[in-house]
C-alpha cells in the first residue's frame, strides 16, 4: 500500500501490519539461521531482531544514494485506509490484527541490482563479517600502560562504578574512564575460575575470543532465551567449545524476550557481578553508547557465617538471588551457592529486574515498575515541590502504549516513576514532565555507524503509526558531554530531575527498554502485574551513598575535588534533553530513508 508522508513515500504489504500490544519488537529472527542450516548466508550468524538482520544486509550491500538502481517511481497505487489525522500515514484493515512480526514495510521501489551477496557464494559475507570483526578486535588490544589506567578507574575515583562502553572513532580523552568487553575479561580485574554471561543476542565465537588466552577453556555458562531454530543455531556455534554449557530460561508468556544482560566472574580472588546494556556481539561494543555497572571485587566469606551474611544496606545479595531463583534452573543453583559464599556488603546499589509471569499480593512489588515504586517509596527521599521536576526516560525500543497516555505510560508507569518516601502524593501526576530520549532520523543517519544504526533501534511504522500522540514527549539523543551524540544509544537510562537539571533524586540504567513487554502491565483491575520479559538493571539513590539531601548533582565534566565525587553523578547524555523540531521524526527502522545520504554515503532501504 502506498504511503506518504513526513518520511517520503513507502509501502506497506497487507501481512505486515499487525502489533502486538506489549512487544518491544525485539523479536529473534530465525530466518537467516534456517538459510545457514542449508548452508546460505542470507545474515549474521547469531539471533538477531529483524531490524538487525536488515542493518547486516545494508552493510554488506550497501546502496549508494547515486545507485542507477533505484527507481523515482511510485508503486501502482492499492486500495487505501483513510490517513490518521495529520499524520500522512494509512494502512490497510489488517492492521489491527494482534501479531505482529514486524517485517520491513517498504516493499518494491527501490530495485536493488548486483549488491546482494550471491548465494552461491556464501563466504562473501562471512569474509566480510570476519574482516570487520577483526578490525574491531584489533582497535582495543590495549598497552599495558592503558590496561593500567582502567585498572586505577575501576579501583578508585568512580565512586559509582558507572561506566559506558569505548567508542572507536570518537577523540580519545572521551574514552578515558571507558571500558571495553576486553578490559572487563581482562586479568587484571582477576584470575578468572568461571564465568557466566546472560544475554539477549550472542556470538559465541565472538565472545569466546574477548577472554584472554588463558581464560578461554575456563566454564562457561550461557543464559539466553532461544527456541527451536534459533536455538539450535546457539547451540551449533557452541560446538567447538567443551567448556560452554547452556541454561535456557524459560518464556512461557507470548512476545517475551530473555533482555538481561548481565557477567558473573568468579576468580580465586572473589566474585564480581556486571550489569549491562550490550548484546554479545561485536557491533555493540564498537559504536554505539552502552552503559555498565561494575561491582567491586566481593571477597568469599569465612566458612560457617550466617546466610544473611555478606549483606549489603541495599539488599543486593538477597535480590540477586531471588532473581536467579525466578529462572528455576538447575543449571544456575551452582550461581546462587557461589553468591551465598560471598561478602556483598559493599554494593551501594539497588537490584531492579523483571521476570516473566503474572503476579498477586506482595509479589507484584519484586519486579517490573512496581518495583522500582516501592525501592522509590522506601528508600527515596520527598521532593520538595515534587510536581515540577520532570521524569527523563532514555531507551532504544518502544512498545505498543495503547491509544493514548492514560493507557500506561502517564497511569501506572508514570505513578511508579514519581514515588518518593512514604508521604502520599497530593498532586496530579500529569503534571510532572515526561521528556522520553529517542534518536531521531538525522541521529542515526549522522551518526558513526551511518544509517545501519538504526538497526539497533527496532521502532516499526506499525507500532509508531497507532500512537502519534507520543511522539510529542520525544526529545533528541546529544551526548556532548561524552562525545558520543554520533554513537547512538543502545544504554537504557531513567531519571527523575529538579526543574534546572542540576539535580537527580535518582537514576537507573538497565535493559529495559520503553514497554509494558519489559516493565510489567497492570491486569484485573489493578490487582495483577503481568511481565513478558527478563530485565536487569541498577537504582542509585543518594542516601545509599552517603548523601542526606535527597539528591545527587549533575555530573560536570571534570571535578576539581576528588572528595566530591560522590555528590556529581556522570549523566552520560545532555541535560536539559531538546525537544524534536518540526522537522524531526523518530528513527523508524522498517521504511526506507532515501532523501539523503548518512556519514558513509548510503541510503537505508530495509527490504
């Protein structure tokens, strides 16, 4: 069907219409995993979302806005749905159908011609792939002096253990205090015994090859989520490793994804917990903006303790386990025993995850928002004039929010995120400010890694186009203050901010992206939460740091006093966020973007 609007002219096919209420459209696609069982290359070689799979092909084949190949015609025009208003965007009647495996909208006009990798000749790509691979591999073999330098980061001076990913091809002042993957494995954090690494998208070969030499035979366990095709792919990449074994958590609710992602690396020295935003791939550690939390080195507890031993204030160590314990796995009690033997009491954080399944009582406040709602009320302090400081949430997938702002974002979600103390709200909570953080069209199509980006940002025109009205909450993603506005966000972030933007009540970085998929959505009046997905991420709250104002400051760039630290928080994007302009349109990943070439000259047409 024809489309036109703000983005140009596209279509839509009848069988791709569809949304599912609560998916994040991060969906595994499978389909180039069944092509590389016949032995074709049709994608990378690891699940993938579809969004991914196209970012893959572009790369491979990329079309250059020169291209004789594409066509300025319109497509026959088809049978069409009245437009929403103002919007320019129409589909046809099946679009309310429930399931949506949100392929790519564009379909036949652009022709693509001697740019598809031939199938007859599979190795092309993974000549490719292995080509860039290795260029990424070889930018962060580090010095020994720079191995040093992120061992002094990590042991002092970040009072918060907040940490985001190095970015290749930004200036390297900018990737001081940064980690990579390899630094994480590295030796010097500790001599490593074992590992397990929970993830939604992986490589394993990939991963296998971020651990030093001597660690790569160590057990290895992986968490993830994949069934049937995809999860035989998983397994197939596994098979020249004896020492990887596998936990298959379960998702027996429709439109879940296993999401966390999370290390634990047990070392003779002790135990340390990773919490994350990156996939296990290597395109998640090279260009984009990634968050991580890094927790000390927690040291093995005297034989014969108490179990509430090794507690910190924030309860890390019992909610890491009851988190572990909500995967039902024999494979993970060995996990949960290594934890019970260990000194957590120096975490200064709080754990906030997300498990599938439908929760009553006093369960419905162990995850999801209302979970985050009850760490708030408990542990936050009241804001004075609490109504005026705006809520900045900052992902890079959304969800379907239903028709308008009362369905969940500005109700129950909403509610969540303005909890603080224990006193009960007396204002209106539409009346605190939502300033959602989502890259725009010229973000990806400016950023490093060019339009493919987008990829990364699985937003579809069939979720998009039922929920306009929120779209006039989204505000551009700009990171100068950490040189990376060109790598575009891939770190989920939520804050709550005083009206200047200079003061935080609290932040969170985590998987979570912005759905009801991933936080949990309210059922039978209330009185149930139901939650798709598995989500991990980190609360800081300013009384567990020591801080008795109820706020931290907005991190400058440089602290001139070391000893105030751990007042400045390091918001890795600029505050206050702007606002789309009138010419701004979210990054949509299914419809192509001709009208101009991104920073490698190329166009994005996803089919």
């Amino acid at each position: 069907m024809l489309q036109e609007g703000a983005h140009g002219k596209w279509t839509v096919s009848s069988s791709d219409e569809s949304a599912e209420e609560n998916s994040d459209s991060e969906e595994p696609c499978t389909s180039s995993l069944s092509d590389a069982a016949r032995g074709r290359t049709s994608g990378p070689q690891y699940p993938c979302s579809e969004a991914r799979k196209a970012a893959h092909k572009r790369k491979a084949s990329p079309l250059k806005l020169t291209d004789k190949s594409l066509s300025t015609e319109a497509p026959p025009v088809v049978k069409q749905r009245p437009s929403q208003e103002g919007s320019g965007w129409c589909l046809s009647s099946s679009d309310e159908e429930p399931e949506d495996q949100q392929k790519p909208a564009h379909k036949g006009t652009v022709k693509e011609e001697k740019h598809d990798v031939p199938k007859e000749h599979p190795l092309n790509l993974c000549k490719d792939d292995k080509l860039s691979e290795n260029v990424k591999e070889e930018e962060y073999n580090t010095t020994p002096g720079e191995a040093q330098d992120t061992w002094d980061l990590v042991t002092g001076g970040n009072p918060f253990r907040f940490f985001l990913t190095k970015v290749s091809g930004i200036e390297q002042n900018y990737n001081s205090g940064a980690l990579h993957i390899k630094d994480i494995l590295s030796p010097l954090f500790g001599t490593l015994i074992s590992s397990a690494q929970f993830n939604y998208c992986i490589d394993v070969g990939w991963l296998v090859r971020q651990y030093p030499q001597e660690f790569r035979k160590k057990p290895l366990l992986i968490v993830h989520g994949e069934k049937r095709e995809s999860k035989a792919e998983l397994m197939a990449q596994a098979r020249p490793y004896e020492n990887i074994s596998f936990c298959q958590a379960k998702l027996d609710i429709a439109f879940g994804t296993h999401h966390t992602k999370m290390m634990l690396l047990l070392y003779e020295e002790g135990l340390r917990v990773v919490i994350h935003t990156s996939n296990l791939i290597a395109e998640d550690w090279h260009q984009k903006t990634q968050g991580i939390w890094l927790s000390p080195l927690y040291p093995r507890l005297p034989k014969g303790g108490s179990g509430s031993a090794g507690e910190s204030a924030t309860n890390f160590k019992s909610d890491l386990i009851s988190y572990l314990t909500a995967y039902n796995s024999p494979a993970l009690r060995e996990w949960i025993d290594l934890i019970q033997e260990h000194d957590l009491s120096e975490t200064r954080v709080y754990l906030l995850g997300s498990t599938p399944g439908r929760y009553q009582g006093s369960d419905k406040e162990k995850w999801g928002h209302l979970r985050l709602r009850k760490l708030l009320k408990d542990h936050a302090l009241p804001i004075p004039a609490q109504e005026s400081w705006p809520l900045v949430g900052q992902f890079s997938s959304i969800g379907s929010m239903g028709a308008d702002g009362s369905k969940w974002l500005c109700s129950e979600f909403q509610e969540s995120l303005v909890a603080a103390g224990s006193s009960v709200t007396t204002f209106r909570k539409c009346d605190v400010p939502i300033h959602l953080v989502y890259p725009t069209v010229n973000n990806v199509r400016q950023s490093l890694e060019g339009y493919p980006a987008g990829g990364s940002l699985p937003y579809s025109i069939q979720t998009a186009q039922k929920q306009l009205w929120l779209h006039s909450y989204f505000h551009k993603w700009s990171a100068e203050v950490t040189g990376r506005t060109h790598a575009i966000p891939h770190i989920k972030t939520y804050m709550r901010l005083s009206p200047d933007f200079q003061k935080i009540a609290w932040f969170l970085v985590t998987s979570a992206n912005l759905s009801k998929a991933a936080w949990g959505a309210l059922e039978k009046n209330g009185s149930q939460l139901m939650i798709r997905s598995y989500e991990l991420g980190v609360l800081f709250l300013p009384s567990a740091f020591g801080l008795d104002k109820g706020y931290f400051h907005v991190g400058q760039k440089k602290l001139t006093e070391n000893k105030d630290a751990a007042t400045y928080f390091p918001v890795p994007y600029d505050l206050p966020p702007e606002q789309y302009g009138s010419k701004d349109q979210p990054w949509i990943w299914n419809i192509p973007y001709t009208d101009a070439p991104d920073t490698h000259g190329n166009m994005w047409v996803p089919s």
